[in-house]
C-alpha cells in the first residue's frame, strides 16, 4: 500500500473516504459525543465559522455606518454596541480559537505521528465550554449587547453602562476555560507523545509554535479570568477595588486587563507564524531557512509578551519610569517576528516556488504582517504614540496583523491541509481569485485607516469631522470587496464536500507525518506508529535535483 | 481487581499514560497560580494605597479560627500522602480511610469557615457593603477594601475545596470498587496533588488575612 | 480632503520628524521585503532552469547579523522616542495653569482669572500651557492632533499635560479615550491667538471673578472659614473660631508631616483629597474631625477652593 521514493517521503495510495475518520460513525452522537480530535476539530471549524461571520456581520454594519461623517445608522447608541460586538465575538470566538482549535486540534496528533492529543475527553470538554461561553456571550448581544468596547475600561463599565456587561464577561470568563484545556492539552500532548525518533529538532515549527501558543494560553487566560471576576463583582456589588471613591483604581483594572491581553494577540499570531512556516517550505520545496532560529523566536516572543502589557497604557496616567520601561521590551517583542520574516524570505531563495492557494495567501501574510508589524514600531516610539494611540492608526495596525495576517494564515493554512482534512480538493483557480481579492480588499479597507489616525481621527466614533471623509468611504468601499472575499471559499470549499476531485495522501509532496497517511486520515491516524529518523523539510537539495533531472 | 491495565490508545505504555496525567494536572496548577496570584497581586497594590485601613480590617479577623482551619487543612493533606502511600503498598482498606478522615477534615474546615467565621463576620458587620460597616471614619475605605478581598478569596477558595470534596468522593468511590492498586493509581495522585495545592493557596491566604497588619 | 495636519506647537514638529524617521526605515524595509519577494517569485519559480547552486549550510552568521541589525535600529527608535516623551513630564515652571473637567460628555474649561468655557480652549500661541485636568465620572482623554499630544483624564486624580503653542489658528480637539453614548461627540476647538488679542478675549469672557475668588466664596459658603479661620490663618486667638485645625497660609507645595511620621507635600492632589476624603491623612498633631465634603462639592468647585488655598499667603499663627 506505500511505496518509498526517492526523496524518502511515504507515498499512500488514493484512498477514499471510505475507512476515514468521517465515516467511522454517522449518527449525531457519534459526533456531539466523540472524543477524536480530527472531528473534535470539525465541530470547532463549524463554530469559529459561525462567530466570524457574525463578528464580521457587525463590522460590516460599522463601516457601513462610516460612510457618512454624520453616522448613517442614525444612532450612536446601536454603533457603540456593533463595535463591541465586532469586537468580542472577534478577540475571543474567532481570533483566540481559530488555527489552535481546528487546524492545531486536527494536525497535532497527526504531526506527532501520535494516535490523538495526551486527554481527548478534555478536548471534547473544551468544545462544549466554548459553546457554552458563545452561547452566553450572544445571548448579552442578543438582549441589547454591551456598549463599553471590547476593553471593559472601568469606571464605564463597572459603574456607567446600562448594557449587558456582566453577561457577556460570564461568557468571555467560560470561554477562558475552554482555551486554558486546549493549551494544556497542546503542550502535555507535544511533551509526550512525540513519535519514536522524533525529537524537539525534528519537529515541524507549527509544533513549536503551538507549542509556544499553549503556554501563553495557560499562564495568561487564568488573568483574564480574576480580572472578569473582579469586573462583575464591581459592577453587581460596587466592591469597589477599581472606585477611587473608596481607595481603589480605575487604572488597576487596565493593567489586569492587557497583562492577558496583550498575550492574547500572540496567542492569536503565533499559530498563523506557524501555517506560515509550514507552507513555505512546501512550495518552495526547500527546507526551512534558519530551523533554531525561528523556533526559538516563537519561543521567545511567548515569553517576552508578557512583560510589554503597559505599551497600551502610554498616556493612561502611569509613571515615567513604567512607560520607557514598556517601550524598550515593546521594541525587544518584535525582534523575533523580523527574524521570521527574514527567515521565509531566506526559505524562498534558491526554491522551487509553486503558486497555489496556500503559498498565495501565506505571501500576502508576510506583506501584510510585514506592513502591520512595522507600525508597531510606530507606537512603540513613545512620543510618537502619543499622537497615534486611540486613533484609526491603532485599529489599522492591529487589523493590519490579525486580520492581513492572521486571517490569511487561517485561510492559508485551512486551503494547504483542506485535502487532509476532507480527502477532497478545492478548486484551485477559485481559491486563486479569492485570496487576490483578499489581499486587494484588505489594502484598500484598512491601508486609509492609517492615514485617518494620522491626521486625528479617533477611535470608536460613530460620528467624525467631514474632513475626513473621502478617507471613510474608500475605507468602506474596500470592506464591501474584502466581505466578498471571504464568501467565496464559503462557497466553493463546501462545493469542494459534495463535488471535489479527491485527494491522494500526500497532494502537495510535503513533507511532514501527517501526509504519509490517508486523505482524510483514519481514525487511529496511522496504521503503524511511525517512526522519524530525519528533521523537518527534508526535500531535496537543489543540487541533488538536478543530477536526479 | 485491577490485575491488568491497559492505557489508552494514543500511549505507549500504561507508565507513560500514568506521568503524562500527572503532568496535566501540574500544568493545571500553573493556570491556578496566576488566577489567585491575580487576585494577590489586587490585594498587595490595594494595600499599598490603603494600609492602614487595611489593617484595621485584618484586626478584625478571627485569629483563632484561620489558625486552627490551617492546622486542619495541613493534616488533611499529610493524611491524604499517608493514604497514597497506603495504595502504593497494595492497601486499599488504609487508603479509604484515610480518603475518609481527610474528607472529614476538609468538611471540619468548610464547616469552621463558613458555618462559623464567616456568620461571625456578618454578625459584626464586616461585609463591606454593609451600610452599619464596623469600621468608619478615616480607615473605612481601606478596611472595606480589606473585606473585599477576604471575602472575595476565601469563597474561591472555599468553591476550590467543594471541587476538592468532590474529588475525595469520587476517589473513595473507585477505591472502593476496587479500581485502585499498585500498579494504577493514578487518580489519587493527581487528586493529591490538587488537594495539596488548594492547601498551599490557604497557607499563602493565612498570613495576608490574619498576619499582616495585626501586630500595628 | 487633506492629507496634511498642522504642526502648532514646539513638540508637534520634532514628533513630525520621528514619525517621518520610521516612515522612512517602514518604506525602505518594505521596498526590501518586497522586492525581495518579488525577484524570489520570479527568479525562483518551480519552472525556472536557472542553477539554483548550493544552499547555504552555516546560516547562523546571516541571522545573527540580521539580528544585531535590526536590534540596533530598534533601540535607536526606541531612544529617539523616549526622548521626547521625558520631555513631555517635564513642564516649565512658569506656564500657564489651565484647568480641565471632563465629564459625559463635554470638556469644561476654567482660566485662573475665571474665564470658563465649554469645549473650547483659547491660549496665547508662545506661551508654555500646562493643562491641570480631571473627570467627574468615566475615563475620558483630552487630544490635540494638531499640538501632537493627548492625556487620559482620570475621575479623583489630576493628570497634566503641557505645550507650547506655536501657531495662531483654530485647531481640533477630540475626547479620545471611549466614554459612552456622546464619546463622538465630545470634540471642540482650541483657539490660539495672539497674546494682545487673548488678553482682550480674557477680558471680555467673565474675568470679573478670578477662579480663586470664586474659591474664596466657596471657602465661606461651605463652612471652611469655621475651623480654618478667615482667610485660612486660623487665628485662634479671637473669637474666630473655637476648633484646632491646621492653618492654610502658605501651605500650597510646603512639606507637610501626618501622624503616621510620613511628610507629604501639600500638592494639588493633596488639597483635592483633604477634602473629599479628610480622614487619609491626618496632620500631625491634629484630631481626625474634618467632615467629608465627598459628594458636596463638584470637581470645578474643588478647584476654585484649591486655587484660593494656593492663593493664601504664609503667616498667622498655626
């Protein structure tokens, strides 16, 4: 049934879906009730699907509004609800989730050369608790939503708002749970389960990063649970720890707050570093330049992120000493990432670089999170940050890296082990077309905002000065386009299901455990243990192809 | 009886199944060592700004009940390690036991707690949002905030210990039905190392509700 | 539409520059990742029969360069940056005292002469302003894009933040930190003028009563003067006034000794919390019996009181 080649990659025969993991039980509770991380990985991808759309349903609404300086949705009091809206459901049902509970839960094992993650009842457990915590989170925006920003800033939300705030951080703080399981069942996993052979070296830098991204998860959401505690324990008892009125303060509150949340945004790019990481190496055919070196700058930006929290608190009312302190480390964070770069770009020279989908949007991920990571430069300058904070230069810096790169890498990564995961391939023309629209999309909604914030627009303003409002509508135009964009793989990866040409083992000629078993994998995953005797990218040598011709 | 075990299918012996359990619930731990310590890092910042007040407040707590519910958790968790070795030596009689009195120590110390200090303080008006708060005037606020944070981390506390007994239960159940022996006994290790740990976050709990400030 | 903001104040053209400065290293970097990508996907494609060579083995000497390279631009932005901001915690003695309230949802303004305005800032261009700001509820934050700065406005702390205007015109200013229904909303003018045409603005606008004389009333209004004495000198040898409390002449910026042993000195936020919250902290050698007035007296009026106090001269007997 396999055949060695040349290159020692395991070729596995077409096989159909038939004997796969998607056949091994039809009825609903053999789904609701499995404990297999490739469905547990499934019933995620539904998930996140459903609350990126509605995250994105809100922004849609939000720059609709825009287009107007005087706000065409006529009322501040829906506005400020949207964009907390946009806001949650995006941070934590979307950003927070998306690579680690799908593709993280479907290839780890798989990578690993293992048969499932070290505690597949917690997975499943965590599966629920995020429904759980999404359901509750739509139920407070279904009754009226909350109107004090993704943030929470007290004294507003603990003492001002008349908005669901308590439901909707009940929802958040269940939520946490489900992301602290699922960290905690990554690294035992990576720590345990490796196949025979395989060591740290040897594996794939997506296993690194979540690896790194399961650390962050673990040590940084338990934060954010006190702090939500704390939050609705004010608002319902007025304890008052965040009251100046009886010797607390406001100000606690926004250190709680991003010490996890700042983590938080490495939780979100840190897996898309590595889909990124993996699909270069595949379609240059070469392996990854510089392996130490960027495994340790996931290693390293999960540890350093944990001391810049005050870079979001430049004009908040701390101390001097706090704020020069916050923007040297802020500016030590992103070295690594600029490692990384450097290093795909390294990747590429002398490959054999291959067009399809995935390299497509793994490149607009580099340009976009090149572009993106920059203007952190930008208001990790402290004076400068001064002038750019709480305005549009911050949204389109941070959109610029979640949603120009993260996004993508999502993307990216879901077209590169689509195959593996469904035993189908897309159309790739479709997929082409789609990440070039993305990628246009993007640039012409978020690259104005930048300009916006510059020239003084600020944040969270349902309505702004008509000066500034050619710059809203191009910004508007291009959120029309970018919302196409993300409807056409909807479309045609669920015409793939029904109508897709299906896929061998290995479709790309990748290297990595996970194609050296059938598209869609068994159950078991594999019908033997593996065992790895060689690193990661082991594709040929430019000079050895060329005397094979 | 539990002659043969078997681990689950993604291990590779029933051992490797057994550490990577109890790696779990250490990792586990770490998540719980920043929630409370959160919560502490609140409690130190808001001293800062308010100590006198704040000790005020810890004056007011019950020196001899948080001394003797510290006696009582700490001798639950020895008891519970005698019961663990218990097991290992092949004596599930003695780990039941064992299970048994560290449950009844740990419901003594809910039952001191809750049932008694807690009543105490309502009585004396220690709630912070009690408008007859016992403390007024200039070291009210501080005081208040005392409280806040005594009641906020002894009920979380407090839900950690229920967990707690609900695990001891759980644990005397499956002793019982012979499940346990020296070959597998997983489950009472990790049990034992969550119920020290909810131990551990007490005796850090200990000094900054009923030591810190008293002596001023 | 217009892509250009005026610089109006002496720090707005130096942060012009530092952000020019890392325009300037984004372009280039980009310039070099793309063109990078670009020749890579041409030069490099699967296609292509170019010789490709021998890959490099030892890449750590490449990344240890790269490295060194980028940690160096890094800390030189990071300097250049932090430069600035000291300056911006350093005001000069002599500026003038503005005073700011924020509140859902307009920006309150008093003049120390008394003049008040609601979202608008008239200021003299050439002179040093220091803004002595507050909020009376959520966290709001006051910005100027065209002076290059902004501050959080916090509710029971002062915060401040000073400039130097430099060009007369009307410029935007913008609450900036979300603070509900109105956040949009909450936007004025800062009008610099020249210093004979602000002089004739302070005289027409209500300079009849100086924010401290307003105090002053203040001060006899809410019973002050009872214990602290006329004019805060708290002479206790007439019939003034029958209870010890400390005297307040001169007391603005002086050290001031508590009955913990601590000495704090009698600063803005001192005053404003001796009065709300009088119990804190005790003088030394004084009983705790100063009432709260906590809820009594809006933030604007804690002002003008704070204003007189700073206005009363040292002497008279304690």
């Amino acid at each position: 049934m396999s055949a060695v080649t040349a290159d020692g990659t395991v070729a596995v025969e077409k096989s159909g879906i038939e004997g796969s993991y998607l056949t091994d039980g039809y009825t609903l509770r053999s789904w609701l009730l499995t404990t297999d991380h490739k469905r547990i990985a499934l019933l995620y991808l539904a998930a996140i699907t459903m609350f990126f759309f509605i995250g994105g349903f809100a922004a849609a609404l939000v720059r609709l509004n825009l287009i107007v300086p005087q706000g065409l949705l006529g009322s501040a009091e829906t506005y400020n609800r949207l964009f907390t809206m946009h806001g949650v459901v995006m941070v934590w049902f979307f950003l927070v989730p998306a690579v680690p509970v799908t593709l993280g839960n479907f290839l780890i094992p798989l990578m690993l050369g293992a048969r499932d993650l070290a505690f597949p009842r917690l997975n499943l457990l965590s599966w629920y608790l995020f429904m759980l915590g999404g359901a509750v989170t739509l139920w407070a925006l279904f009754a009226g939503g909350v109107d004090t920003g993704w943030t929470f800033y007290t004294p507003l939300s603990t003492m001002y708002s008349k908005s669901h705030v308590v439901l909707a951080a009940t929802g958040i703080f269940i939520s946490g749970f489900s992301s602290i399981a699922t960290g905690l069942n990554f690294i035992v996993s990576i720590h345990r389960l490796r196949a025979p052979g395989m060591t740290w070296y040897r594996m794939p830098v997506f296993l690194w990063s979540l690896y790194s991204l399961g650390v962050l998860m673990v040590l940084a959401t338990p934060v954010l649970a006190i702090t939500l505690l704390l939050l609705a324990l004010e608002r319902v008892f007025h304890i008052g720890v965040f009251d100046p009125a009886i010797g607390g303060d406001p100000l606690l509150f926004q250190h709680l707050f991003w010490f996890y949340s700042h983590p938080a945004v490495y939780i979100m790019i840190l897996p898309g570093f590595g889909v990124v990481s993996e699909i270069i190496p595949a379609f240059s055919r070469k392996r990854i330049f510089g392996y130490k070196f960027i495994v340790w700058a996931s290693v390293s930006i999960a540890v350093i992120s944990f001391f810049v929290w005050g870079h979001h608190m430049f004009v908040a009312g701390t101390s001097l000493y706090s704020a020069v302190l916050f923007s040297i480390l802020s500016y030590l964070v992103a070295v690594p990432s600029a490692i990384k770069v450097f290093n795909w770009l390294g990747t590429m020279h002398k490959g054999f670089i291959r067009f399809d989908a995935p390299m497509l949007y793994a490149l607009g991920f580099i340009g976009l999170f090149t572009i993106g990571g920059l203007t952190g430069l930008w208001v990790a300058a402290l004076a400068a940050d001064v002038h750019l904070t709480q305005t549009y230069f911050v949204v389109a810096h941070f959109h610029y890296i979640m949603v120009g790169g993260m996004v993508s890498a999502f993307f990216g990564g879901l077209h590169f082990w689509w195959p593996k995961i469904t035993g189908r391939l897309y159309p790739e023309m479709w997929a082409r077309v789609a990440a070039l629209v993305m990628f246009i999309g993007f640039n012409l909604t978020f690259f104005p905002q930048f300009i916006l914030g510059y020239l003084g627009m600020p944040r969270r303003y349902f309505s702004y000065a008509p000066e500034f409002q050619v710059l809203n509508v191009l910004s508007s135009a291009g959120a029309s386009i970018l919302a196409s964009a993300y409807l056409l793989p909807l479309g045609y990866l669920v015409w793939s299901l029904l109508y897709g040409e299906r896929a061998t083992g290995n479709p790309w000629g990748a290297t990595g455990l996970e194609w050296q078993t059938a598209s869609p994998p068994p159950t078991a995953n594999f019908v033997e243990t593996p065992v790895v005797t060689q690193g990661p990218y082991h594709y040929p040598t430019p000079e050895s192809m060329q005397l094979h011709g | 009886m539990a002659s043969t075990v078997r681990q689950d299918f993604q291990y590779a012996s029933p051992t490797h199944q057994a550490e990577t359990a109890i790696a779990g619930m250490w990792l586990f731990l770490a998540t719980e060592v920043l929630f409370f310590g959160g919560l502490i890092l609140c409690w130190i910042y808001s001293r800062h700004f308010n100590a006198p007040g704040f000790d005020a407040g810890a004056r007011q707590t019950a020196l001899w009940i948080g001394t003797l519910n510290t006696a009582i958790l700490v001798t639950s968790s020895l008891v519970y390690a005698i019961g663990l070795a218990f097991v290992r030596a092949g004596d599930t009689r003695r780990l039941i036991q064992c299970c048994l009195l560290t449950l009844a120590l740990g419901i003594a110390f809910l039952g001191l707690k809750f049932g008694l200090e807690w009543r105490l303080d309502f009585a004396h008006h220690l709630f912070p949002a009690d408008p007859y708060f016992w403390i007024a005037g200039s070291l009210s606020g501080g005081a208040r905030l005392f409280f806040v944070f005594y009641f906020i981390s002894t009920a979380l506390h407090g839900l950690h210990m229920v967990i707690g007994v609900g695990l001891l239960l759980w644990i005397i159940r499956r002793a019982r039905r012979g499940e346990f022996s020296p070959l597998y006994h997983t489950p009472v290790q990790v049990v034992g190392l969550y119920w020290s740990f909810v131990d551990v976050v007490w005796i850090i709990l200990y000094p900054l509700i009923y030591l810190v400030g008293r002596g001023q | 539409m217009s892509l250009w903001l005026p610089a109006a104040s002496d720090n707005a053209a130096e942060v012009d520059h530092l952000i020019g400065a890392l325009l300037v290293i984004s372009a280039a970097v980009l310039l070099l990742v793309f063109g990078l990508l670009f020749v890579y996907l041409i030069k490099y494609r699967a296609g292509s029969p170019i010789d490709r060579g021998a890959i490099a083995q030892k890449t750590w000497r490449v990344e240890t360069a790269w490295t060194a390279a980028t940690l160096v631009i890094f800390f030189g932005l990071f300097v250049w940056g932090a430069d600035l901001y000291v300056r911006l915690f350093q005001p000069p003695q002599r500026a003038l005292k503005i005073y700011v309230v924020g509140k859902q949802w307009m920006w309150k303004v008093e003049h120390a002469g008394g003049q008040r305005e609601i979202n608008t800032l008239h200021l003299p261009v050439g002179m040093p302003v220091e803004l002595v700001m507050t909020s009376e509820d959520v966290i709001h934050d006051f910005a100027v894009p065209a002076f290059r700065i902004k501050h959080d406005v916090l509710p029971g702390r002062y915060e401040t933040l000073w400039f130097t205007p430099n060009r007369p015109g009307i410029y935007s200013l913008y609450c900036t930190q979300f603070c509900g229904l109105d956040h949009s909303k909450m936007s004025g003018n800062v009008v610099v003028l020249s210093p004979p045409e602000f002089q004739t603005w302070l005289a027409q606008n209500g300079g009849s009563h100086t924010l401290a004389a307003d105090g002053r009333a203040l001060f006899m209004r809410y019973g002050c003067s009872g214990c602290h004495g006329i004019d805060g000198s708290n002479d206790t040898s007439g019939a003034q006034s029958t209870v010890r409390a400390p005297s307040l002449g001169g007391l603005y910026g002086a050290p001031v000794p508590l009955t913990d042993g601590s000495v704090v000195i009698a600063d803005d936020r001192y005053l404003h919390d001796s009065i709300v919250d009088p119990e804190r902290q005790i003088v030394a050698g004084y009983a705790p019996i100063m009432p709260s007035f906590a809820g009594q007296i809006g933030e604007e009026d804690l002002l003008k009181l704070i204003l007189y106090i700073k206005s009363l001269p040292a002497g008279g007997s304690p």
